[in-house]
C-alpha cells in the first residue's frame, strides 16, 4: 500500500484529492497538511469526508514531512510549492506539484508571469503532466508538474489539429469558462454568491491570464513553431466545470467528417478523452466530478474556421483527478485506477 501525503488539504484541490484517494485501493492518506486547520479532522473541515477520511490536519515543516509519506502531492500556491518541494526530492520521494512553479520551462518566462524562482534547478527536470501527451515521460519521473485546468482542456482540444497543422496557429482565438472554485477557497469579493449568481462575466482580459505561457509553450511544442494565442477566460455562476471554445482558420480543405475520424483516432485507446459523435457537444454538466475531458468538433464552412469545445472537471481533470493519473503512472499502477466513477447527474 502506497503512502500518500497531501500538502495543503484545506484547498478545493486538497479535498477533491481527498475524495479521490480515499476510495482508491492502492493508496492511503497518511499524512495531510493545513496551517489553518492544524490539529482537526479534515473530516470535520470538510464534512463531505465523514466515514472516508479520518486523518487529521497537520501543520508540518517541509523536512518533517519526509518520513509520513512515500509519495506527495503538493496542492500549495504558487512560490509555496518551490520552497517544498526540494526538500522532499532530496529525501527521494516523488512529488506531483499542483501549482504553477514547475509547468513553464523557460525560468525568465515563469518568473516574468509570476515571481521569482527559489528552484530554477528542478525545472528542467519535471516533467508536464499531461498523460495524453507525455505519458512515457511521465512513468520515469520522480517530479510532475501537474497542468493548469484551462491549459488541460485548450491543449487536449487543439492537439490534433496544431500537431497535423491542420489550423493556421496565427488565428488561434480561445474563449473559456470556468465555475468559481477556479479561483480557490481564500475569501474573496468577486466569487461571493452575491457577486457571482445570476451573472455572467470576463476577467483578466487582454492576455492578462498566468495560464497563457503555458498553453503556448505545449502548443508551440506540438506546432514546432511559435504560437500565439488570444485568451480571454470567464467566471460562471457554478461551483465546477471548464467549458472551452477554441476558433482557427483551417489551412486544408477538411470536412468536418475528417476531423471527426482524426479526433477519434488521436483518442481511441485514451481511458478519459471522449470525443463526441458528430453533431454533439460537450457541456460541463456531462464531466462534473469525473476526470473526463469531452471534446467537440464542428467546421464553419462559410468562415473556413474550425470550432473545437472541450469540457472538464477543473477540479478533477483540471487538477486533482489529473494528479491521481499521473501518481498511477508514476508509480506503476493501472492509470485509470481509482478514477473510473461515472460523472455526477445532474
């Protein structure tokens, strides 16, 4: 049996990491961490946990937690996570980082989008971790650098059409939205209820959003060529769920039956991609609380742009269910190990 440590289980990834670990056979919880909630139940800080976990919150120093667990994931904020997660490499455990500190390759660009890097010697060494795209990789990794939930849908969408250079990269326009927990469980004014139900709005407008590196950098990776991308990301009054609409111009006469064979043939043997039959779309009511991503695809004839949608847990495929994925593979377990639930409905 595995031991697992979640550092920073107050967080909505914490508890989703919870839940999910909780019902897997491979694993138990043996250590988790919050300096808020030190020395009570998680069970009692979420009590959606009760009779499942019965671990009890801790506030620990990085190098006391070493010997709690042969496995962490680290669900932290950013600049948090880099001054942790050393400490645990250096006593040889594995560690998914759920933070951005480890996902942008180029150190100046993180730092010129975030804060400056107290670990830049570990970057080149964790691996993305995007199953469907560096699952190899993955598997020999002993740090993963867990992906962004926007990042997670854009890049799984596009991936076919960037990697066939079927799309010019230059038109590439993503529009996308996200439920609240997105944005955490810290007190704040813009994802109130109050603020937020009955409403509908953008945020971080003119290419403002940290999670823009990282969708082209991997999609850069995949084009093998620069690209550029217009971002523009919006809150929606629900608690989970990603919806992405993606729009390029085709650079090939391609009918949307082609691109429908391309899509199912990219995802075929892949156990959390579904893509939709043909004159279907995907919406986050059909993945919440799974670790699905749903991808639809349609031709704009009269334009000669194509439109793909992806939907996701942000939570879960976005975040947390992602990391588990990733965990299996790093520790030789059956990927799809503890995440096969069906979706919540409704």
């Amino acid at each position: 049996m595995l031991r697992v440590g979640i550092v920073g289980a107050s967080g909505y990834t914490g508890v989703e990491l919870a839940r999910i670990l909780s019902a897997h056979p491979g694993v138990e919880i043996s250590v988790a961490t919050s300096r808020r909630y030190a020395d009570m139940p998680l069970a009692e800080v979420f009590p959606s946990l009760r009779k499942r976990v019965d671990i009890v919150c801790e506030n620990l120093a990085p190098d006391a937690l070493a010997d709690r667990a042969d496995f962490f994931f680290t669900a932290v904020p950013h600049k948090t996570a880099m001054d942790i997660v050393p400490v645990l490499l250096a006593e040889g455990k594995k560690v998914i980082d759920l933070s951005a500190d480890f996902r942008i390759r180029d150190v100046s660009v993180y730092e010129q989008w975030y804060q400056a890097h107290s670990s830049p010697e570990l970057v080149a060494e964790a691996v993305y971790g995007l199953p469907e795209l560096y699952r190899r990789k993955i598997c020999g990794a002993r740090l993963v650098a867990n992906p962004g939930c926007y990042p997670t849908s854009v890049i799984l969408g596009l991936a076919p059409l960037v990697r066939e250079r079927l799309i010019d990269p230059a038109t590439l326009v993503i529009d996308a939205k996200s439920g609240t927990s997105g944005a955490g469980r810290s007190a704040s004014v813009a994802t109130l209820f109050c603020e937020v139900t009955d409403g509908f709005r953008a945020y971080k407008v003119g290419g403002t959003h940290r999670h823009i590196p990282e969708m082209e950098q991997e999609l850069s990776a995949l084009a093998d060529c620069p690209v550029t991308i217009s971002f523009t990301p919006h809150l929606l009054p629900v608690s989970r769920g990603i919806l992405s609409t993606m729009y390029a111009a085709l650079t090939t006469d391609i009918t949307a039956g082609e691109l429908q064979s391309l899509y199912e043939a990219t995802y075929e043997d892949e156990p959390f991609v579904r893509v939709c039959p043909a004159g279907s779309l995907p919406a986050t009511q059909y993945v919440r609380g799974s670790n699905c991503c749903d991808i639809g695809i349609q031709v704009d004839e009269r334009t000669g742009r194509v439109i793909v949608l992806a939907a996701i847990d942000n939570i879960a495929k976005g975040a947390s269910g992602q990391a588990v994925q990733n965990m299996n593979l790093m520790t030789g377990l059956e990927e799809s190990t503890g995440l096969l639930g069906a979706p919540f409905f409704p």
